[in-house]
C-alpha cells in the first residue's frame, strides 16, 4: 500500500526529546531510522542525514509538556521557536509562534505537507513582536491527533512558498490503526486562577487492509487569569483607594473584584471544541485517495479595561442625574470563531514517477462583540429624550472577520540512478491558491457616536471583501554526485494578482567526510506576500482615554497622510553548520544563520493626532475623519496605526542541538537533549515617516516608535537554552526540563514618559511523572515554572497606557501567570 512520504519508528517517536537528532528508547540501537518529508522532496531520507537544519518533535514529548495546545508544547521543545505570552483585544484568544525572532507570518504551516489556512483574527497590537499576525492557529489541531512534528528551521520559499523565509512547522498526522485513547487533564495556576481542563480522544480503524481511519476529538476550557492591582487614576500603587476622588469615582472601591480593578493583562477565558480526522483508501495496486480535515469552535472572552463610574452619566429630559453603573464597570470582548479546513487528493506511482494531485479548502470565521459595557455618547442622546431613568445597552455586536485560502497543488517526481553510482532526484509541480477576506459591519449602535467603551464596531465603510489568485510553478534537483556529497536546487516563481511577481530560489549541500562529522549550508531567497488582512484590515481601539484608528495602506484615508500600499517582503538567507557523531548514540548540530529581510511589514508605531488634550496633527486626525471614525466623547490622545514597508533588518544566529541516550541498567535510561538558539536583530534601514505626519516635537519622525523598534530588536530573548532529561525505569517516567531565557527589553509606549522596561536572564524548570499502572492506565503529575517566577511589572502604569499597577511585562516570553500545576490521566483502550 502506497502511504505518506513518512516512514517513522512509532518506537523511536516515543522516545524522542524533540531535536534533530537521535533520542533513542532504551532498548533502540545506536543508528536511528527517523525519516523526514519536510525540506526535502527525496523519498527516505533521515533527520540525521538532512542537509537543512530540521528538529523533529514527538508525540509523547508534545503531551509531557503540561500544555494544551500545539505551539505552547513546541515552544517548550523547540529553542529557535517563541511564542506570544500575553496579547490585547483580539490578540489575546491565540497563541503566535515565530521562528527565528522574526514575525510568525514568516513561519509557514503545513499539515502533512499540505498549507494550511490562516486565521481572520488579525493581531493590531502596536509595538508587540507578534504584531500583524494572521497565521495559522494552532490551537485548532488537537495533538492527539499528532504523530509528530518536523521543524524546519531554515528558508524555505523556494519549495513552499510565500511565508517560509524564517521556517517551516510540518505537522504529520497519525495515519494506521492504533488503540482508542482517552486522555483527561485538569489543572491550574498557583494562585488559584485559570482552573484548566482539557478531554481529548483518539481512535485509528483499519479499514480492511487496504485503508485506515484516524479520528480525534478535543474540548479545552480555560478561566480567566488577572494579574497586577489596582487602577492609577483611583488607586495606589498596593491598590488602597486614593484619598479625595470626585464623586461619583469616589464609588471605585465598592466595584466588583476591588483592588483587581483591571483584570486586563491576564488569561481569556474559552471554550474550544476540535475534531479531526485522517484517511486513506487504496484504490488500486498504483493509486490511493487520501483526505484528512478538521472543525473547530471557539467561544472566548477577554476583560478590557475598567471604566469609572463617571464615564457613563447623562441627565433626563427634566434634568434629573442618572449615573446606570455607580461603580464603574469592566468591558469584555467576545469572539466566537469557527475554524475549518478540507483536503482530499491522489496519489500514485507511474512510469516510476510518483505523482501527488489534491485540493485543500480551509476557512476561519469570527464574530466579535462586546459585552458589560456601554456606549456614553448614545446613551446621553436616549436618556435625554426620557423623563425616566433608562437602561442602557451592555452588549454589542461588533462585526466579524472572514478568511479563506483554496490550495490546489500538483507534485511529480522521480528518482534516477546511474551505474556509476550518481543519483538525480527531480521533482516539479505548480499550485493555485485563492484566498479571501472579508470584514462585516457591526450593528448601528455598535459604532455611532463612538461606539460601545473599549472596541467600536466596525463600520459599513471599514466592511468590505476582498479577494487575490496566486499562480506558482517549482523544480526542484537534488543530486548525489558521489555517495558523501548531497546538492540540491530548487526554483520557484509565483504571481499574485494583487501586486505582481516573485521569483526564489535556494541551493542546498551537504558532505559527509565520514559517519562521524559532516558540514552544510544554504543559501536562499525568499518572499512574503502582505497578508490580505495587512492590506485591508479597518478598525478602532478604545481605551479609557485615547482612541487609535487601524488604517488600511491600501485606502484612501491612508493616502492622504502620506502612506503606501504594501509591497511583499524580500529576504536573502545564508546557513552554515556541521553535524557531529563523536559517539554511539550521541549527536550534535551547530547552524548559524544570517537573514537579511528587506521591505518588513510591521505595524507602525502610534502617530497622534491629538496627545494629552493637545493638537499635534492636524494631517492625522484629517486620515481619522476621512476614514470615517467616529470617535468616543472624552478622550484625550487620538492617533492613527497602520501596516507599512517598515524597515529592512538583519537576523544573525546559531542554533545548537544535541541528544544522548544512556543507560543505567536497574536504574533506568536517560534520554538527554539540548538546544541552544542566539538570535540578534538590528534594524539596517528604517523607512521615513510621511513629511505630512511629522512631529519633531514629540519625536514623531520615524514609522517606528522606539517602542516597535525595540520590539524588533530587544523583546524576543537574545538566547533560549532547553536541557531537557526524559528518564524510564519499568512503570515509572520523569521529564525534568530547565528552559533559560536570555535577557528581554523593550522602551515603553507614552512619548512623554520614556521607560527602558528589562527583563534579565530568568529559567523556567518545568516537571512531569508518570506512572504506568498496566498497558491501559497512566497517570502523570506535573508543573511547569515550578518554583513559580513571576516577570517583573509595571510600576508607572502611564507609560503604557495600562492603568494596572505590576501588571507584567508584556514581552516577558514565559507565561506571567506563574506556576502552574495539573494532573493528567490517560486511558488506552
């Protein structure tokens, strides 16, 4: 039976400590049999033997991380990959993987080799490192479904396409029969918040030697989290009430969860439900259908900032007071998000060539609402028209988001020996994709006068659908001249409807001087297409006092302060290491890396129009108008952000890996791993601000605010070390892992009040053991951040527009939450 270009020792994945490399099961011999289909498109090649830099990721170490979701569990095993720790409005729901401290919209996804869909939910937060993020969620594939994972740590747009420049995450499916499996987890925050519980099934049926059938199915609830204290327009900084407030603010210290006035810097709460399956059928000796696909629904939940009470109050139409929340309130937004995706395809062999045809069709949808909450401006305008007290509206609908990518790829290829003994791999194909965005207007009162506190729902002009084709054709050679020598060269060229044309390519080699040391390197070129939702994305965020517009580039209120459309992102890549077996079951991998990125798509810094009550510029707040923004009563800083051509940056790194494996007869084996990844990001070139938003006064001069800029440079950790040590013994597992950051930084976000925050070298220890009663009972215990670190926090809430005293740090790249604890019991049957 024909199956996945995948042939993996189910016995090695158990044991596998999640680098590229050899962790070997106790009893496994000294060479290892992982073979790899990510960054190749030879048949049968091994992690060990690959000439590109690819770290492989089991499916017990994915579970053993007490995480439960996908890219938590990769981050904790991975050391170039990092995640978004924390996030505002929208950003908050999903959790952002990057690669190589660049975007993650330059890490591609697949599933089983094939792209996998992106999420509509856009991350808009000003001066993150994950900003502009739509990429593919990984909280929608259940790892229960998962075999393992080949990360792919080097460019790749050459043979994948668009957003591969930093990497690739090929996540490969279980395909076969395999046992049903019921696993249930519980746990929650050493301070008692964000109780935790996950349920997760899997099953593979046979179908009747010709097929299988692999089915898993998920729910993962999560509460929510708060951190800091208290509120710095009412509170002090250990959250006692200030002394002498105005009524009706006075009222603050009688709201509900007083001091913990704030609770935005924490946890969403949600709901997620995943179910996916996996199959194959072989129809003839030559030819197999395949197909694989997934649902998924989210029901989330986010606080925004508190509101005093004096925020809403208007008179009645005979002058009485009405105050409707005398002691203030708490916004929230909610999102209820539906993720689905489809592929089916043929595959075969013919003629010797091995052929591949499929079609993938996958979509996110998001409707988006705020609740507990009120719109002032209305609620002045009706109130005024009664003699009576009214009630105002608390919930909103804001609007939606929709994307969609349609993928249909062709892939041939054939191997070619010689006599002699030279091998020629040549391999060709060509792909279509459509995608497609839309925003959908949120209801009238979502909107007018200012809309409802904390997110004004989008507007019919801000609604829109937008679409683009793309038209690609790849080759790719990789020849072995003489048995200790691999090239490879592969071309591609794409053309995308919305702004022309792109042409990549990447040469790949590798020598073995003997079965002990080998060298290799790359060089490449690649490119990212700006997303749709970059290009086209519209909206408001409201904060107590300040309102920013989102502009699109590609509209007309963005032209008229000056602003661009967006062009693709460019980048040349240069790797270099060696692979070292200088013993029996021991190997190490040094790679340095050098990416030049040019024409990087950020989200700039905050340009104001209006700061502190004062004009700025006037050419601003004309963009605001313009694009029909209709703003909140009171506030006092107004500004614009938008998706621009940035800056060019250089990226130089290293990343080490290292796996041992030992035994110590009675007392268990050991299965050692180390990953080491240095990453240093310099900004070579960064663009000019449009002449007519400059402000030198308030050092408005560059698209970058010198909180972005050091968002780029200094907010992802300058190292990350993962020693990890997975020990067996007969009934009984531990996995001790000890994960060091380097040091973090970033300047904060008011102009007016400049604050270098810094995070220094901090380590995570994280623990899990197991106990094996029989083959159908297991039990793990465990905690991650076990002696419970907390980031340092904000001590002038000010200077970031967050009124939360020691809320941490928002870059801070563990979770801020602290220790966390659960259990996890799993039933095989």
């Amino acid at each position: 039976m024909l199956r996945l270009k995948t042939s993996v020792s189910v016995a090695v994945l158990a044991a596998a400590a999640g680098f590229a490399g050899q962790a070997l099961a106790a009893d496994q011999p000294a060479s290892v049999e992982e073979v790899i289909v990510t960054g190749t498109r030879e048949v049968g090649i091994k992690a060990a033997d690959s000439p590109a830099p690819i770290q492989v990721v089991g499916a017990q170490v994915l579970q053993k991380s007490g995480a439960s979701d996908l890219a938590t569990s990769l981050a904790a095993n991975v050391p170039s990959l990092n995640i978004q720790t924390t996030g505002g409005d929208a950003a908050a729901v999903q959790i952002q993987a990057a690669l190589r401290g660049l975007g993650p919209n330059d890490t591609l996804v697949l599933v089983d080799g094939k792209r996998r869909h992106t999420t509509s939910n856009l991350a808009v937060d000003s001066g993150s490192p994950y900003t502009g993020s739509a990429t593919t969620d990984l909280s929608f594939i259940p790892v229960g479904l998962i075999d393992h994972v080949e990360v792919l740590t080097d460019g790749a747009a050459a043979q994948y396409g668009s957003d591969a420049i930093a990497g690739v995450v090929n996540i490969i499916l279980k395909h076969g029969e395999t046992p049903a499996t019921l696993s249930l987890t519980g746990g929650q925050y050493y301070n008692g918040q964000g109780n935790n519980f996950d349920v997760s099934f899997n099953k593979g049926f046979d179908l009747g030697g010709r097929g299988y059938f692999d089915i898993a199915l998920e729910e993962h609830y999560h509460e929510f989290t708060y951190t800091g204290i208290g509120d710095n327009r009412v509170t002090d900084s250990s959250g006692n009430l200030l002394p002498g407030l105005p009524f009706p603010n006075s009222n603050s210290g009688s709201a509900y969860n007083f001091p913990h006035l704030n609770m935005l810097t924490g946890d969403p709460q949600f709901n997620l439900y995943n179910a996916m399956y996996n199959s194959a059928y072989q129809l003839s000796d030559d030819i197999e259908f395949y197909s694989f696909g997934s649902f998924g629904y989210r029901a989330a939940w986010h606080y925004e900032n508190y509101r005093r009470p004096a925020t809403v109050e208007a008179t009645t139409s005979t002058g009485d007071a009405v105050l409707p929340f005398p002691y203030g309130f708490d916004p929230r937004e909610k999102f209820d998000e539906t993720d689905y995706s489809f592929t089916g395809g043929l595959r075969g062999v013919a003629a010797g060539w091995r052929w591949d045809i499929s079609s993938t069709y996958g979509g996110n949808h998001v409707d988006a609402y705020t609740v507990n909450s009120a719109n002032p401006g209305l609620f002045t305008v009706l109130q005024g028209l009664s003699p009576t007290p009214i009630v105002p509206q608390t919930n909103f609908y804001d609007g939606s988001f929709d994307a969609t990518e349609w993928t249909t790829d062709l892939d041939i290829e054939k191997l070619f020996t010689f006599d002699s003994g030279p091998t020629v791999d040549f391999a060709f194909g060509g792909e279509f994709r459509r995608d497609t965005f839309a925003i959908g207007a949120g209801e009238p009162s979502s909107y007018e006068y200012g809309g409802g506190q904390s997110f004004e729902g989008y507007l019919p002009a801000e609604a829109g659908n937008w679409n683009r084709n793309n038209y690609s054709a790849y080759v790719d050679v990789a020849v072995n001249p003489i048995k200790a020598l691999h090239l490879d060269v592969a071309g591609r060229y794409e053309h995308y409807s919305d702004f022309g044309s792109a042409t990549v390519g990447k040469f790949t080699g590798r020598y073995d001087f003997n079965d002990m040391f080998a060298i290799r390197g790359t060089v490449s070129t690649g490119f990212r297409a700006p997303t749709l939702a970059e290009e086209h994305y519209f909206g408001v965020n409201v904060a107590p006092s300040s309102a920013f517009g989102q502009l699109p580039p590609n509209s007309a209120a963005a032209a008229l302060a000056g602003f661009n459309p967006l062009k693709p992102e460019k980048s040349d890549n240069y790797s270099v290491g060696f692979v070292l077996h200088p013993a029996p079951r021991l190997q190490i991998t040094v790679d340095a890396y050098d990416i030049e990125l040019h024409n990087r798509i950020i989200n700039s810094g905050d340009i104001f129009g209006l700061l502190g009550g004062e004009t700025v510029s006037n050419n601003v707040l004309n963009a605001v108008v313009a694009g029909g923004i209709s703003l909140p009563t009171g506030v006092s800083t107004v500004g614009i952000q938008i998706f621009e051509n940035t800056a060019n940056t250089s990226t130089k790194g290293v990343e080490v890996t290292g796996s041992y494996a030992s035994d110590f007869d009675e007392f268990g084996h050991v299965d050692w791993t180390l990953g080491f990844n240095y990453n240093k990001t310099d900004i070579t070139r960064l663009f000019a601000l449009p002449e007519d938003v400059v402000v030198p006064d308030i050092g408005q001069t560059s698209l970058l605010t010198a909180q972005s800029a050091s968002a780029l440079t200094n907010a992802t950790p300058r190292y990350k070390i993962v020693l990890q040590a997975l020990w067996t013994l007969h009934k009984w597992s531990a996995t001790l892992r000890e994960t060091i950051y380097g040091p973090t930084a970033q300047w904060s976000a008011a102009p007016s009040i400049p604050i270098y925050y810094q995070i220094g070298t901090t380590g995570i220890t994280d623990l899990d053991i197991g106990y094996k009663f029989n083959k159908n009972i297991q039990l793990d215990v465990g905690a991650n951040n076990l002696f419970n670190t907390i980031p340092p926090g904000l001590q002038n809430p000010a200077s970031n527009f967050i009124h939360t005293f020691n809320s941490p740090y928002a870059f801070a790249p563990w979770n801020p939450n602290g220790g966390y604890y659960y259990g996890k019991l799993t039933l095989t049957f």
